[in-house]
C-alpha cells in the first residue's frame, strides 16, 4: 500500500509579503501595472554576502523560500530536491548570450555561465545545504511546478525518500518582460490588481516568485495538508474541462460536492479567462471559489503559490476574504481543488486535503 | 598608475558583484584573495579575462596570477608593463 503524502511545511517569496509564515496575506500590496515584482526580503539576513554576489534574483528568493521551509519543517537536509521552473535563471542566461554576441564568441566569464542553466536553483539549494541526494529539475511551462509535485509524491508514495524540498521559481528580468509585451502575452495597460477581473483586456499581468515546500510520507506538528492527488494535462478542449475534473475526483472517490473550496488561476486575460469562467458558472457554481493571480500575479509556476494559498488556508481553516471569488461561506475547509491553466494550455488539478 | 589603480577598483567590484563594499574600502596594497576581499578561484578566472578583454593582456599560465593578482598593486604594475590597448 502506498504511503500519505504531507506538505510539512511552506515558504514563498512573491509580489505579497509571504516570506514571513507567521503571516497569512495580513498586509495585501495592490499595484496598478503591467508588471509586478517581488516584496523582497532582507536577503542578507539569510545569505552570506559572499555567496549572494554570485547569485542571480531567482536563486535569492530560492534560498530564502527554501530555508525558510526546511526551518519550519526541522530539517537541516532532505533525501532530494526537485525544483521546478519556466524559464530558470533567465537573467544570466541572456546576460552570457549578450556577451557571446558582443564579444565575437570571445571572454566569456565563468559565473555567467555557472549560472544560466536552468537547474542552477537546484543545485545552489544542494550545495547549501550538502545535499547529496537527487536532484532534478523539471522545465515544463505552466506546469513545472506540478511536474515536481508528481515526481516527489510517487518517491514518497513508493517510500523511496522521506523529506523531499519541492518548489517552484521564476524570476522577471526586463528582456523575458519586453518579448513577452511584444508578443501581447503582457497587458498593454495597466491593470488594477483590485479590479483584476474586470479590465477586459488581453494578456495578463507578468511577475515573479518562488514557493518551496517540504514534503513527506510522515506527518509532523508542523504539517499543514495532505497532497491527496495531481494531474496535469498539454491540452484539453474547453469543452471536455468538466468531464476530466470529474474523472479526476472519481479516481480519488470524491464528486463535487466534496470540494470545499476550488481555486482557480483566473488571470484577467479576457481571451482565456473564458476556461474557467465556465467552470465558475458551470460545474463549480455551487461550490466555493477563489482566485489568486492578483496577488501572484502570472508566471510559469505561479501555481505554487495556490499550492501555498490552499496549504495555509487548511492549516488556519481561514480564507481571506481579498481571494473570494464567489459568497458562498464555507466555515471549516477540509478539501481543496486548485484548476491552473496558461493561455488555454498546461492544465493542472492539484488536490489537498486537511489533515 | 592612480588613474589605473582606481580603474580597476570600480571594475572590479561592479564585475565581482561586489555590492557592499566601496571604493575607499580597498586598499592599493590589501590582499585580494584570502582574507582581503575574501575572492577565490572563480573570482580569479573572471580577472584574466577581464585582462584579456580590457588591457589585451593574454596570461598564458594561469599561475601567474597568483602573483599578478595579488593586490591592486601588483595588478596595476603588470598591466602597465604589458598592455597592448
């Protein structure tokens, strides 16, 4: 028999002040933009100066997110680390590509270099910690971050590792910015993050973060959810959406009435929103919904921070009120379905359950 | 040689990322390995193509930088005796 997956703990850095776990989104930072970066914390507090010269924004707000999940797990190490992102240390890697291009191929230095791989976050987070175990990390667009979820969960299920640190990262730098508003994948105007769902233009609001969990087949005092089941699809017709997530909960003997809260990735891009708009008016019209993307706003593995959102909301059986979606109340959530999409690809269904 | 000697103060730092610490804070004579500026084998590596690229300054063993980098110092003396641009 397969073992229970637990999120033992949590740790983010995002647009919201979320590096803090004592928190849950007290403090809500609005902003009126086409982008929105990081609410940064005190990197110094966490690394050695020594060591963040050399480490590009996504691999700081890694090594913050991720130790500040072992911490709250009680761990100084864990048998893997699997980390998952759209784009890696997209920074450096176009920094090494400009000095190869003005440079004639000529004097290209190490760090850049060092750093412009896309399992560079991984590998920083090992060395950290003298982490020998396996490493890995999974670049799957919108769905990179659930690709380590299934890797981590099927080892912990087999009883293959104990503790793995599982997370999710994507850094905005100004190029990965300009050819995304180029290609009309940013909002040309501003949005309001208040308003999000009402400004009826296209594209959406791009941004940045990283989400790190501990996950385990033991639970603990600090355990927050259980990982009950993830499924993630390249593509599926608007119409057939419905009939996979009711398949999906069928294989986990769950109907929709079982959901106590569904969290949707509604990102305001009024020519995908339409994905879930259907299911809010359709088959989850009587369950309670949520929203998230005016806090993270949209990024590759944005869904981490619903993956954190459901964590805490079953932990502190609270849900605020800025991601409400819908009035129906629901007084003590015990089971929560996430539904991501980007740009009518890469679906995914993550469900967590109270423990 | 001043002149040089505070060009390469700024080079280095904005090529190290050398983010707290100033100018004024390095000394012509301080050790830049070690427990000077703390840089190490990578931060070296960096320097001599900084070399290259900058003062077209080849090192063909890259032993010699243990010496050549040793300070601003040394580094200011070697590049003036060997400069090509």
């Amino acid at each position: 028999m397969s073992k229970s997956v637990y999120i033992n703990s949590v740790g983010s850095v995002s647009v919201q002040k979320t590096f803090d776990n004592s928190e849950f989104l007290n403090e809500i930072t609005t902003y009126n933009d086409t982008v929105a970066s990081v609410v940064n914390p005190d990197y110094k507090a966490y690394i050695p100066p020594t060591q963040a010269r050399r480490m590009a924004k996504g691999i700081k707000m890694s090594t913050v997110s991720s130790q500040t999940a072992l911490q709250e797990a009680g761990l100084e190490n864990v048998d893997a680390i699997i980390v998952g992102t759209g784009l890696g240390c997209i920074g450096d890697s176009v920094k090494f590509v400009r000095d190869i291009i003005d440079n004639d191929e000529q004097f290209l230095t190490p760090t850049r270099f060092i750093q412009s791989s896309h399992n560079t976050v991984s590998g920083q987070i090992a060395l950290g910690i003298s982490c020998k175990g396996y490493n890995f990390t999974y670049v799957h667009a919108a769905v990179s971050f659930e690709s380590c979820l299934i890797d981590a969960k099927m080892q912990l299920e087999n009883d293959e590792a104990k503790n793995i640190l599982v997370g999710g990262v994507d850094e905005m730098v100004k190029y990965h910015v300009d050819t995304h508003r180029l290609i009309g994948h940013i909002k040309s105007e501003p949005a309001d993050s208040t308003r999000l769902l009402t400004v009826n233009t296209k594209g959406s609001v791009m941004g940045e973060g990283a989400h790190f969990f501990v996950l385990s087949n033991e639970k603990q005092e600090s355990t927050y959810a259980e990982l009950v089941a993830i499924e993630t699809y390249n593509s599926i017709a608007q119409e057939n959406i419905p009939n996979k997530i009711e398949a999906f909960l069928e294989e986990n003997h769950m109907t929709i009435e079982d959901l106590d809260l569904v969290i949707l990735g509604n990102n305001g891009d009024v020519d995908f929103d339409g994905y879930y708009e259907n299911l809010s008016t359709g088959l989850f019209k009587d369950r309670p919904q949520a929203y998230y993307k005016h806090l993270s706003t949209e990024f590759d593995t944005a869904s981490g921070f619903a993956f954190w959102l459901s964590a805490k909301i079953l932990k502190t059986q609270t849900i605020p009120e800025v991601v409400k979606l819908n009035e129906i109340e629901v007084s003590n959530p015990r089971t929560i379905l996430i539904y991501n999409q980007y740009r009518g690809e890469n679906h995914s269904l993550m469900l967590l359950r109270k423990c | 040689m001043s002149e040089l000697k505070l060009e390469l103060k700024e080079k280095i730092i904005e090529q190290l990322n050398l983010e707290d610490i100033a100018i004024e804070e390095i000394a012509d004579t301080d050790p830049l390995f070690g427990e000077g500026l703390g840089l190490d084998s990578i931060d070296a590596l960096e320097l001599i193509v900084m070399l290259d690229k900058d003062y077209g300054i080849k090192l063909a063993d890259p032993k010699q930088g243990r010496t050549i980098f040793e300070s601003i110092d040394s580094m200011a003396t070697y590049i003036e005796e060997h400069r090509s641009r």
